[in-house]
C-alpha cells in the first residue's frame, strides 16, 4: 500500500498540485523533493508532468510503467514514474483555489497522508493529522534528530 502524497505548486495565489502514490513520507518525497526539486522551476515542472506514480530524483524519460528504475545506491528512484507519460493514462493537475479546494483535494480526493507545497522557491508541508504548515527543511532536521 503506497503512502499517498500531495505536491503543489503556488502559482501567485493558485496551487497547482498533483497525486503521488508511493511513498510520501518526510524520508523519501520530502527528501527528495528538499534536495532535488528545490526551486520553483524544478518544482513546476514537475507538477506540470500530472500524477505520480513514484518520485525520483530526476524527471527522466518516458519508460514502462513498470519498470525498475531505482537508484540502488543513493536507496531513491532514479527517474520519476508519472501515470500519464508513462501509463498513458489522463493527464491531472489540479488548480486549487484557496485553502479549502486545497485540503478537500488532499484529504479526501487524494486520501494523502503529506502534503508538499512551494512556495515563492521554499517547501512547506504538512501531514493530514496535522494541516498546519511547516517549513520542509525544518520537519526533515527534527525527524532525522
């Protein structure tokens, strides 16, 4: 069963924000997210790509959904896995409004579990326990403490 997570992108005062399935957890999306994704157009490309599948520590090349495309080393993907390049399936990327169209989508369209936001070139994030937001850099310090 995947961690579900939400990534978005605020675009003056629109989010745009898509799915992604597999492990949305601080450790793995925040990480990568933190480190490779870690300015407004890095993250709006590839917010722009639609739904993910799997993050990866690059945007990649078209593959088959199914392939493996792990980076053994470094324990991330190599390449992100997106449903529509790489599935064919229909191409998402949700525009949300205000705060309210934001948590609808992310608590009950996605069932996410984390949320991942940036903002004027700084991730946030916040948890669906929790939806209260915090800067990334800071939750990734106190959960590796």
């Amino acid at each position: 069963m995947g961690t579900r997570s939400v990534i978005g992108v605020m675009e003056g005062n629109v989010c745009k924000a898509v799915y992604c399935h597999w492990d949305g957890y601080f450790a793995h999306n925040g990480e990568i997210l933190s480190r490779f994704y870690n300015d407004t157009t890095k993250a709006s490309q590839l917010v722009a790509m639609g739904q993910i599948s799997e993050l990866g520590v690059e945007i990649g090349q078209q593959h088959d959904f199914d392939a493996d495309v792990g980076d053994h080393e470094s324990g991330f993907n190599a390449q992100c896995t997106f449903y529509t390049r790489d599935r064919g399936d229909d191409y998402r990327v949700e525009t949300l409004n205000n705060w309210e169209d934001f948590t609808e989508y992310f608590l009950n369209s996605c069932g996410g579990e984390y949320a991942y936001i940036m903002k004027d070139g700084v991730w946030y994030t916040c948890t669906d326990r929790d939806l209260t937001l915090r800067v990334l850099a800071a939750e990734l310090e106190l959960a590796t403490a």
